[in-house]
C-alpha cells in the first residue's frame, strides 16, 4: 500500500472524516489530562472511555460495510470476531493480574482457582507476552473468518443462507463460551483487569492513551478500506456484489475475492475487540448474542452502506442514541425505537445518512454545473438549434 495508493483514495469526505477523527484523537485526550476537572472544557475520564468504546463500534461497522456495502456479503456474525479479540486480550490481561487477584495465585486467573483447575490450559500459553496477544488478536479471528469462509464460498452459499449461518456460527460460540469447563470464566467471563503494559488500566492517562490508540486504529482501518475499494481490487468486489453469476462467468475467482475480504474484514472486528475490552473493564458471552450483529447491521444502514464514513457515523450516532434513551424513563423501549430507526430509514433514507446526503450533493452539483455551462453559453450569444418545423 503506496503513499501514492492512500492519496488517490481519498476524497473531500474522506478527507473530512479524517481530520475530525485526527482532532479528537488529539484533543479529548489533552482536554481530560491537561485542563483541570470541573473546567467548562474538561472531558470527564467516563466520558473518554465512552467514546472510545464508540471509536471501537465505528471500527466494526468498517469492517461489516467492507464486505456488505461493497461485496454484498450480509453477515449477521461479525460479533463473533469482535468477541474473540476481545478475549485474546481479555486473556492478555487476566495473566497480568497475577498474584494480585482474589485468590492470590501467580498463574492462574480467579475463576480458575474457583472451579478448582490444577493447571493453566495449553491455549493460555504465551498470553502473558503482549506481542503474542496482539497476534492472536488478529489471527484468531481471521482464522476462523478464512476456514468458514473457504467453506462457505467454494459451496457457493449466498443470500439469505449465509446470513443465516453466520448467525448460527455466532450462537455456537455463544453456547460454547457459556460453558464453565471451556476455559474462559463462563457466564461471568474475564474482568477486575489491573494493568496493560505495566500501566494502571484505570488510569486516567491509560484511558487517554487507550482512546487515541483507538482513533488511530480506526484513521488506519478506513485508509485500509479506502485503499482496497478504490483498487481494481474493489472494482471486482462490486462487481460480485451486482452480479456474482456474470463475474464469475468472466473468468474471476470469485471464491477467492470474497474469502480475502472476508477475512480481512474479520482482523478488523478482532482489533475492534481488543481495544474495546480494556476500555469498557469486561468481556463475557454476551458480547457473541447475535443480537449484537443484527445492531451493528443496522448502524451501517443508518449511516450508509457502502460509504464506509457513513457507517462510522452510523456506529456513533446510533450508540449515543441508545447511551441517552437507556438512561431515563426510555430504557425499557429502546428496543422499539431502534426497530422504528431502522424502519425509518429504510423507508424514507434508503442510502442512509451519508449516502442520501452524496446523492444530493451530487445531483445538486450537476445541477449547477448545467446552469452555469448555459448562462456561458447565453452570454457568449450560443443558443440551443431550433427545430426544423420551428425555422419554418
């Protein structure tokens, strides 16, 4: 990926997006460390960790409009992605807990102790190593993304039917990490972290530091987007998006393209996950309902699919929505006003925010340049040809 490729890529929206992103990855970090508390504009160290898990979100909807905006494949389980980075680092953090925890043991985690585990389990090894939790952050989902990929693909499932099995997929795991002897601290999951690279995880310059590294991991996912659908690359991913049958009768593999983005789409989510858990203090099951898919679904139609800023946006606007409607007298029907959003959107802003708000930009511009293009034309004493039945 060029310096060349990157600039090309980018657009006057693009561009924006970026440098909104840039500035707060700057300034609320400054903001909560350097100005003092109670100050007009001071953010508030809950309020950094709760836009930083927003950051995290917009992360994940790049990832779902990568391969449903410009590849056509709906996946209604990329949560399960974003859960198991999250517990790659999860892991990460639970070893570095070590004798300090409840039960005083310098190897195992306290559910371990609990359910009476005379050893660490063989897939704890090495997660006491950062560098070896940051792989796994990335190879832990992309694995599974290329296996059932290259599954799914070469037997030509689509539609529906992959929407399906990935909703299913998501549902095994969420059994399967439910279970108390699978290793991973069962219905209560992992939590009560202490420290992350030998700094204290509920600091207030660990949450800072947290936050911004979360905005560069977002700036870095979307140039990395931006990058593959401005490519021949994304052309041939729309192309299966439009019309898979006639792609393929043209001699592309298109197995091939939808199992790289796939699973180039999964490494997103995984890095979504681990940056979420430190920020938020907990990872559990609950993190693979795929109830959780079906709403980063809708945060990319809210926003835009296939816009990839409109689905950041749609990530933000969405979960401040259900931030502030989930904490007063609103809560128990939230469910309801997210349904009624998505049903609203559809009907009335089927491209979505950014994509409604393009297409307005655009026909609105053409409509100028028309304009301008025949005032030239009339000043210059151009007039359009008549007909021939008007000369007579």
């Amino acid at each position: 990926m060029t310096p060349h490729m990157l600039t090309r890529s980018l657009d006057r929206g693009a561009t924006i997006f970026l440098a909104v992103v840039v500035a707060c990855g700057i300034l609320i970090p400054l903001s909560n460390l350097l100005l003092p508390a109670g100050s007009f504009l001071q953010v508030p160290t809950y309020l950094v960790a709760l836009w930083g898990k927003y950051v995290c979100y917009a992360i994940l909807a790049l990832s779902i409009d990568l391969i449903w905006g410009y590849c056509g494949i709906l996946s209604l389980g990329h949560g399960a992605f974003f859960a198991l980075g999250g517990y790659a680092m999860g892991m990460y953090l639970m070893r570095q807990i070590g004798s300090r925890g409840v039960y005083g043991n310098p190897i195992l985690p306290d559910f371990m102790v609990f359910l009476n585990y005379s050893k660490l389990p063989w897939y704890w090894y090495g997660f006491d190593m950062f560098w070896f939790a940051a792989l796994m952050v990335l190879v832990v989902p992309g694995l599974l993304a290329f296996c059932f990929g290259w599954l799914a693909f070469r037997s030509r499932v689509t539609g529906v039917y992959l929407s399906i099995i990935t909703q299913a997929m998501t549902y095994a795991l969420l059994l399967a990490f439910f279970r108390n002897d699978f290793g991973f601290g069962g219905n209560n999951g992992m939590t009560d972290f202490k420290d992350i690279l030998g700094f204290n995880v509920q600091a207030e310059g660990t949450r800072a530091a947290l936050f911004a590294l979360s905005c560069l991991a977002l700036i870095a996912g979307f140039l990395i987007c931006r990058a593959i659908v401005s490519s021949k690359l994304g052309k041939v991913l729309i192309a299966v998006r439009d019309a898979e049958s006639r792609t393929r009768f043209l001699g592309y593999r298109v197995e091939s393209y939808k199992l790289f983005v796939f699973t180039v789409s999964a490494c997103m989510a995984g890095v979504a996950g681990a940056l979420y858990v430190p920020q938020v203090g907990i990872i559990n099951p609950s993190e693979f309902a795929p109830g959780n898919s079906i709403e980063a679904v809708i945060w990319v139609a809210v926003g835009g699919r296939g816009t990839l800023v409109g689905a950041a946006l749609g990530a933000v606007v969405v979960n401040y929505a259900k931030t502030f409607f989930t904490s007063g007298m609103l809560a128990p029907y939230w469910l309801f006003m997210l349904g009624a959003m998505f049903i609203l959107v559809t009907l009335l802003l089927p491209k979505g925010i950014v994509g409604t708000f393009n297409a307005w930009w655009d026909s609105s511009k053409e409509r100028r340049l028309a304009e301008k293009t025949t005032s030239a034309a009339a000043e210059d004493g151009v007039t359009e040809p008549k007909m021939a039945e008007e000369a007579q």
